[in-house]
C-alpha cells in the first residue's frame, strides 16, 4: 500500500475508520467537558475564595481597636504619615491590621497597604522592611491607571506583571472610632497567580492524559473494528460468491451473535439458491423436451398433409391436441412468470365453489373421456360461497383435477363441503397409484416433475393460488392405498 493509497484509506467511510473517528470525538468531547467544568468551577472557586478572604479582611479592619493611637492625636499622626513620620503607633496599629487579617483569613496571603488619594503608596515604604515594595508599587499604578475607585470596599481583579490580584479599600476613618477627615486608605490585595498557574500545568496534564488515551482509543477501536469489519468482509466475498453462482455453503465461527446469525441466513439463501438453481435447470431441460415434443409431432403431421401421407381429417385432430398442450404450458409459464415478479392480483368476489368447481370439471371432461375416466362429484346441498378470484381459484383446481385424471386409472372423486367449525373443505382424490413415498414432500416444489408429470408447475400454482386465498393444501395417499388425494382447507 503506497503512501496515496494509505491516505486515501485512511479518510474513506468504512467501518474501521467510522468507529475510530466515532471514539476518538467522544473522549475528544468529553475531555472538552471535563476541561471546560474544571476551568470553570475551579476559577470560579478561586475568584470566591480571594473575594471571601477580602470581604472577611475588611470586616476585621473596621473592628481595629485603636487604643494604641491617642484619639486626640490622630489628625496629627495621620499628617505624619504624609512627612512620612516613622512613629511606632502607626506601625503598631498596621500591624495589628495585618495580624488580625492574618487571624481571619487563617494565615492567607492578603496584603494590606495605606495609599493617599494619589494612589501613592504610603505604607510600607523603603523604610520598613519588606520583601518585594516594587510588587505593592505595581498594584497602586496599576490601580490608577484603571482609575479604581478608593474607599468603596468593591473587591475588584486586576493584572500586573507580577501576575493577577484581587484588590478592594476602605477609608481609614472608617477604621477607627473617632470621626476624622482624612484622604488615606487601606487597599487590600490577594495574590491568585501561582493558583492560576497550577490550573495550568493541571490543564497541560489533562491534555497529556487525553493524547495517551486517544492513543489508546486509536488501539482499542482499530481491535474493534477488525473484530467488526472482518467478519464482514468475509460475508462480503461469501456473497460475491453466491452472485458468481458458487452456492457451496461455508463454516464461519463468529463471536458476535448477530454476525453469525447473518452467516447462518447466508449459508440457508445460498442452499435456497442452489436448489432453485437445479431446479429451473432441470425444468428448462424439461420445457425444453415437452416443447420439442408438440411441436415435432404438428411440423410431422404438417408435412404428412403436406406430402399426402395422411388424410387432413386424422392429421388436424391431432395437431390441434398438441396445439392445445402446447398452448397450456405456454400459459402455465407465463403464470409462473408473473408470479414471480408479483404481477399477480386477486380480484375476489364472492362466489359458490360448487359452480367453480363444476366448471372445472366441465373443462376437463373431455379429457377424462379419452382416456375412459369417470369424474364423480359430492358436493354440500348448501350453497359454499367464497369470496376469491374465480379465474385464479380455477387455475388452481384445473391443476389438481387435470393431475387426477393424468394418474387415475378409471375415476376421479371430487367433494365440496362446510365442516362443522365453517371452513370449507375440498377433497380431490384418484384411484390411481398413489404418490411415491420419495415424492409426498416434493410434489408441490416448483419444477418437480413426477414420474408421468406434465412439465412440474401445475401443483406449485395450485399451492401459491390457494395460499394466497388464505388456504392451504396437502397432499397424501388414500387410505387404501388406492390412489392420491389432496385435501384443501379454505
């Protein structure tokens, strides 16, 4: 398989690839999924816990005690702050602030700065120690850039470079107990950065866990589809052979039920087939003889009038005799013809079976006399109506009766009655041989021709007529031994 052939069978609609692609969208849409939910709560837990810890955070600060700052002495402190004023009262009291958000927020990463009105920050500054004064910086530009508004204690995110924070202020003289004017303010922040980043390599990990799985999926479903599609191909190649006209039956172990099953129905069609092969092998060879026969024996006596051989009186009686078995067959054929292409519809009326039979009867009597054949009836006193297709239902009983007188050796019995549950029974028996015991389940195959038959359709039509009245037929051997009989049951 070349590198054009491979890509071409790689995007082509099998089964293999429909269920690989099938798989592979399935875990591809459910790690969409899981990804999206994950993402989604695990931000969305993230942005509550930073609101939570600042909400909790400003709580606290406006519940600071101020007892380490004079209240008389505030407005001075808080000018000292602007003169950048290192007294130990303002240190205490941020402390505090940080001490009691580090007890409410149970040791979090909240920080806590004053800034003025400016945004610039005041506390800390280079003179206390702390560790990153540039990250706290970057938050009061950050914030003024965005123009956030101070004091309104609105917890509000926003992103420097140093990653991605919460932010909210409250004004100072909301956190003491003494009514001042003052333009400084407590911003609080929370750092969710290193949280976003754990998202992240969590998200990097998923991806990783969803290529390893496609991977597997790739394997798993290539194993499926092989499981699926070879036993497919091989009913495929059963089938071609069965249109090749190779009816040999083939062994297939499958472990699906469903396939087997099908290889099972396979293997009864191409049995079907082949017989129905044989059969209309062995029918045309049979046509092809009782055609030949008629007409040779009308092209003989053609030419014996021809020639002067015979008189035209005896030769016309027996060509019109063949004429009319030829004529026959040619009808029984065209018959089977449309039956077979269900071509055939009933057009039913009702009508009494004791005037159809007798009819039938009346058509085959002439028969019957030539070959000294006594056709008895015993039909019901009552009226045996039935709604049916008189030419249909007549075809069927000329086949039967016409069978009768072809194996009867000096009569033919026909009977029409009710029976006492209503159905409608007709008995058409023979004193003939009866039926061999070889042929009591084959007679009503379509081709058969027995010994003595005619050209093996007549029975078959009368079978399929009857059926498609709602009735059946069976045939057997009196019990005397003295001749066939078929029962009918309508």
């Amino acid at each position: 398989m070349n590198r054009k052939t491979r890509k071409k069978y790689f995007f082509e609609n099998n089964i293999k690839n429909r269920i690989l692609f099938s798989i592979l969208s399935l875990i591809i849409a459910i790690f969409i999924l899981i990804a999206a939910a994950f993402n989604i709560i695990i931000n969305r837990y993230i942005e509550n816990d930073a609101i939570n810890q600042i909400n909790k955070a400003l709580g606290i600060i406006q519940k600071v005690d101020d007892y380490q700052i004079p209240k008389d002495n505030i407005r001075e402190k808080l000018d000292d702050l602007d003169n950048k004023n290192n007294d130990v009262s303002w240190f205490d009291f941020l402390r505090d602030i940080q001490r009691k958000v580090r007890m409410a927020q149970e040791n979090s990463e909240a920080e806590a700065i004053i800034v003025d009105s400016d945004y610039n920050m005041i506390f800390p500054n280079t003179n206390y120690y702390m560790q990153n004064i540039e990250y706290l910086e970057k938050i009061c530009e950050v914030m003024k850039r965005n123009d956030l508004k101070l004091g309104n204690q609105t917890v509000q995110k926003i992103s420097t470079k140093y990653g991605v924070q919460y932010v909210a202020s409250i004004s100072i003289n909301k956190t003491v107990n003494t009514k001042i004017d003052s333009d400084k303010y407590i911003v609080l922040s929370v750092e969710i950065s290193d949280s976003l980043r754990l998202i992240n390599t969590i998200n990097i990990f998923l991806l990783l866990i969803m290529f390893v799985i496609g991977l597997c999926a790739i394997f798993v479903s290539r194993k499926i589809s092989d499981n699926i599609a070879s036993p497919i191909e091989e009913l495929s190649k059963f089938a071609e052979s069965i249109g090749r006209g190779d009816f040999k039956n083939r062994e297939f172990d499958f472990d699906d039920v469903e396939l087997q099953e099908l290889a099972d129905v396979m293997n009864k069609s191409a049995t079907y087939l082949e017989k129905d092969s044989r059969e209309k092998t062995v029918f045309f060879q049979n046509v092809s003889h009782e055609l030949r026969t008629p007409l040779m024996s009308i092209n003989g006596y053609a030419e014996a009038i021809k020639y002067k051989i015979m008189q035209p009186e005896e030769a016309i009686e027996i060509i019109i005799k063949e004429s009319e078995n030829l004529k026959d067959m040619i009808e029984d054929l065209i018959y089977i013809s449309k039956m077979d292409s269900d071509m055939q519809v009933l057009k039913k009326e009702t009508y009494d079976l004791r005037e159809v039979l007798s009819e039938c009867i009346s058509r085959k009597k002439i028969i019957a006399d030539d070959k000294n054949i006594e056709i008895v009836c015993d039909f019901s006193k009552d009226s045996v109506e039935f709604e049916c297709d008189w030419k249909e239902i007549s075809k069927a009983f000329l086949n039967i009766i016409g069978n009768c007188i072809r194996y009867a050796k000096s009569r033919v019995d026909v009977s029409c009655k009710k029976d006492k549950d209503g159905a409608i029974e007709i008995i058409i028996q023979d004193d003939g041989n009866g039926i061999n015991i070889d042929e009591k389940d084959k007679i009503f195959d379509r081709f058969y021709k027995g010994d003595g038959g005619n050209h093996g359709i007549g029975l078959s039509i009368a079978l399929a007529v009857i059926e498609a009245h709602g009735g059946s037929i069976k045939a057997d051997n009196r019990e005397d031994s003295k001749g066939a009989i078929f029962f009918i049951k309508i």
